[in-house]
C-alpha cells in the first residue's frame, strides 16, 4: 500500500508541471481574445465588424453614385423634352425623341436648326434632323472655318506687330550706339584715326574692301563701319558690325 501511494503521488506532479491545459484562473471567453506583444487586446469579433462595415459603406457610396447619374439623366432628358416642346414638338413626340436620342445631340440638332434655315414646319426639320442625326449644316461649317481663318490672321498680324516693335528696338539701339562711337571719332585726333583706319584696313579679310579702307579720309566726318568697329572693340563696347547682323 505504501509503494502504491508513492508511485500515485510522483504521477500526479508530472501530469501537473507537463500538462498544456490552460490554468482555472483565465476565463472562458480569454480564448477568443487576441494578446499581442504589448499585451493589447483586440476581440476576433471586432476584426469581422470592421470588415463588414467597410464593405457595406463601400456598397453604400456605389448606390449612391447609381442614384445620382440616374437623377442627372433624367434631368437632362426633362430639359431636352422642355426644349423640344419650345420648339413646337408636341410632349409625346418629345418623348420618343429624347428616348431615342441622347441630350446632347437634341441640343446641337435645336441649335443647328436656325442655321438650316427651315422656310416651313420647323419643327418636322427638327424632328427629321434629330431622328437622322443629321451633320451639322455646311453653312455653319464655312462660318467656323472664315473664323479659323481671321483667327490666324489676328494672330499672325500680331506676331508681325512683335517683330516690328523689336526691329523698330533694335534699329533705335545700333543708331544710338553708332551716334556716341561718331561721337568718339569727331573727338580724336588726326593721328588716332588714321591708326583706326589702318588697324580697320588689317582686319578686313577682303583686298578690295581693305584697299577701301585704307584710303578712308581722315578729316571724314563719318568714316566706314569697320573703322567704328576698331573704335569700339578699344572702348569695350559692342561693334557695330555686330548690331547690324
């Protein structure tokens, strides 16, 4: 008997220190609850919640949007009607018509119809334009393209205007400078200038032009563009050759 409540005692401690079964002290419903590693909680049940709402806030906003494009159409198929009536059609008629056509293109065949220039029934031409969808009238095509055209017109006159004002610019800038290196040749003396012709002479690439050159009178009071470039290029001003490209 005594060997047997040994052998009792050593069995129950190992089922005690091995056993996985969870302890008394938690809960039933612990085992629903999720523990992270901060020790938070979130209920399973909270994670199908979320779920479902978003689906249902996304099946929602989806209604939504159906609803309002069906109210926008029948809007537009309510404005097309009230035109069409404006125009002598009579309700059943409009009716069919904004069935069978879409707003749009009752609005351009009402608007194209002066230009078709109806003599009688205006509104049977509208009627037979907007069943046939007919193309807009040729009168109105010739009109947009004289538009198209007068448009370029404008704009290339007003390209032209630019270039004048920055031509017109430029001729005022090289006269100006051209007049202050006159201005720098009429204060020199005899020997400056003959230096500048010669020096204009030397880098004149063409003979004839630099036997020209050479001969340039130093009492002249406007003397040859390549001497005023000379005149220039020592003052550290632009040339004038250079302005006139």
């Amino acid at each position: 008997a005594a060997e047997y409540a040994v052998r009792w005692l050593e069995t129950e401690q190992d089922l005690t220190i091995g056993s996985k079964k969870p302890s008394a002290q938690f809960a039933e419903s612990d085992r629903f609850k999720k523990t992270s590693s901060i020790g938070s909680e979130s209920p399973a049940g909270d994670r199908f919640k979320t779920a479902r709402n978003k689906k249902t806030d996304s099946k929602d906003t989806d209604k939504q949007q159906t609803v309002d494009a069906k109210t926008n159409s029948k809007q537009k198929t309510k404005h097309v009607i009230e035109l069409l009536i404006q125009q002598g059609i009579d309700r059943r008629t409009a009716d069919q018509l904004a069935e069978q056509q879409a707003a749009e293109i009752i609005r351009q065949q009402i608007e194209w119809l002066t230009s078709r220039k109806p003599s009688e029934n205006p509104a049977g031409m509208l009627r037979r334009a907007i069943e046939g969808n007919w193309p807009r009238p040729s009168e109105m095509v010739v009109r947009e393209k004289q538009r198209e055209r007068r448009q370029q017109q404008r704009l290339k006159q007003r390209q032209q205007n630019s270039e004048d004002v920055v031509m017109a610019t430029r001729r005022k800038e090289r006269s100006e400078h051209q007049q202050r290196l006159l201005q720098e040749w009429g204060s020199a003396t005899l020997e400056e200038r003959q230096r500048w012709i010669q020096a204009a002479a030397r880098r004149e690439t063409s003979t004839r032009l630099a036997d020209i050159i050479r001969r340039e009178n130093v009492q002249a009071t406007k003397p040859h563009l390549q001497v005023l470039d000379v005149i220039a290029a020592e003052r550290n001003l632009p040339g004038v050759l250079q302005l006139h490209d």
